[in-house]
C-alpha cells in the first residue's frame, strides 16, 4: 500500500498553508486533534464523473476556458458524492423588501443548474456542501463592494475523506434577475468553475452585465474538463499517531 507523503514533508508553504486550513476547521466544526497525530494529505486522483457531466455533449464544440481555471493546493475542486446540497438561508428580517423575491431568485438559479448537474436543496444546514445567503446591502463591509461572494472551507468528513463546504453571499439591492444571475455564476464556482471566462455569454462571465447569460455549452465544457482533472478531495486522509520517518 502507498503511503502519502506527510504534510510535513511538503515544502513549507503548501504544507503549512494545508495544514492551517484542516487546523482552522477542526476547531470550527468541533472536531478534536490530538496534537501529536500527523495529517497525511491524500494523493490527487480522478474521480468517476456525475452521470449528468459524463453524458454532456456540445456537438458544435463552442470551446471552452479550461485555461482561466485556478488549481487549488488540494487540486481541482471537484466534488465526488451527489447529488450536492445546497441549504439557502431565508432571507434576514432585516431586509423586508426581499422576503419575496430572495427565495424566488436562489431557487431559478438552483434550478438552472439542476438541468446540467446533481444538485439539491436541503433543509437541514449540517448537511449542506454550499450555504446560500442574502447579504444586507446598507452594511457597508471595507474595501469595494461586490455584488456576491464565494469561498470555501476544508475539512475531514465522517469517513476521513479531505471535503470542502461553500458559503455563498449575495449582496441584495439588485432586482430579481439579476440575484438569480449572481447565483447561477457563484454556484458555477462552487460546483468546480474556480475562474472567470473572458466572454459576456458565459454565466461565468467575469463582470455583471446588462443582460446575463444563461449556463452556455462553454460553462459545461469548462466545468467537464474540471471534473476529468485530480484532486485531493474526496479522498480519505489518513492520520497515524507516531512521528513519520525522516
Ligand atoms: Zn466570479
């Protein structure tokens, strides 16, 4: 059996950057280290495609921007167990004029990537792989103001595998279409899309337009190849009390 190299082993900065991250999450979702346990980061490996990626087809190969997309230190962020869940927070009480419209918007979004990939929405957040809220938009936060949000966390799950969570925020003091439009491009990220296409009619169109762009063949022939790439994720991490050799 292979032994993955130690976190330790890694040059420093993928190793430390790694291992502050799984350190900074335990403590988030209560988990327990001992500090003498070594945790060995998995291999990146290729994980089967969900159904729905691996029967895409664009017969007018319209291309794709494969090259924009970032690779992470645990690889491509792939996800390997579907269908993925998505909770959406209600709107706050905060924000009366949205009460409507918020749900009404994350759920067209979900929707239209319901069409092209595994995804469902739970009402149970401690099983929820994105978080979806509306931001309030009169709480200025510093630097400039987007109009949505997304990043991820990484932990261990219940069976040892290295996992990532998402939490999604979208600014509000935008009309419907255009909420259900941050929605779709954040989702894109938070389903393996770690990049912006350069053209305005792909929903991952780097800038806010005056007309959004649906999911295009592009998005899918993008987000097909992401998913044919390694990564650590998904696969089980391994922790072993003793001090590894030099
Ligand atoms: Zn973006």
């Amino acid at each position: 059996m292979m032994r993955w190299p130690s976190l330790r082993n890694w040059p420093a900065v993928i190793g430390l950057g790694l291992l502050g991250l799984l350190a900074a999450t335990f403590v988030h979702l209560g988990f327990v280290q001992p500090s003498h346990a070594t945790l060995q980061a998995p291999a990146a490996q290729i994980h089967p495609l969900p159904a729905a990626l691996e029967q895409w087809r664009d017969p007018q190969q319209q291309g794709d921007y494969f090259d924009q997309i970032k690779v992470t230190r645990v690889g491509y962020l792939v996800w390997s167990h579907f269908p993925v869940k998505v909770y959406v927070q209600p709107a706050p009480e905060s924000l009366p004029l949205i009460q409507e419209k918020w749900p009404q918007a994350v759920d067209q979004a979900i929707q239209d990537w319901q069409a092209y990939f595994p995804l469902e929405i739970t009402p149970d957040i401690s099983q929820a792989d994105i978080v979806i809220s509306a931001v309030d938009p009169t709480q200025r936060s510093q630097g400039r103001i987007r109009s949505a949000e997304t990043r991820f966390k990484l932990y261990v799950d219940e069976q040892q595998r290295l996992s990532h969570r998402y939490t999604i925020q979208v600014r509000t003091n935008q009309t419907q279409t255009y909420i259900a439009a941050a929605v779709r491009h954040e989702l894109g990220h938070a389903l393996g899309i770690w990049g912006h296409s350069p053209l305005e009619t792909d929903a991952l169109y780097f800038a806010q337009v005056r007309t959004p762009a649906p999911i295009s063949a592009r998005d899918m022939n993008t987000l097909k190849r992401v998913y044919q790439q390694p990564t650590r994720l998904g696969w089980p991490v391994q922790s072993s009390d003793a001090p590894s050799a030099p």
